[in-house]
C-alpha cells in the first residue's frame, strides 16, 4: 500500500528545487532524505562501542 504524503507548499518547493538541481525526482529525494534520518535515529538508540581506554 502507498500512501499519499502532502508536503507544506514551502517545504515542497525547496525540496523541488533541490531535486531539480541534482536532476532527480522529487520521491527520490524525499526517499533519501527519511531513509538518513532513519539511519541517524536508530543509530542514536544503539548502545555506543567502547573501545579500551587504557587510562580507565
């Protein structure tokens, strides 16, 4: 299923301009843009690796 996303006029025309200027659709680069922010989110809920710290 594929749900219809309404974007605000000015969001939409900025993204638009973007799109047109890496001359790619405008889905394409929405897709982009939320796939990253996914990324970074569930980056920030992953416990942070510690590596050796040989002053501890």
């Amino acid at each position: 299923m594929r749900l219809p996303i309404y974007l605000e006029p000015e969001v939409q025309d900025y993204l638009a301009a973007k799109a047109q200027a890496k001359k790619i659709d405008l889905d394409d680069l929405v897709n982009d843009l939320l796939k990253q922010e996914i990324r970074i989110a569930e980056s920030l809920r992953q416990p942070l690796l510690v590596t050796h710290n040989p002053l501890i």
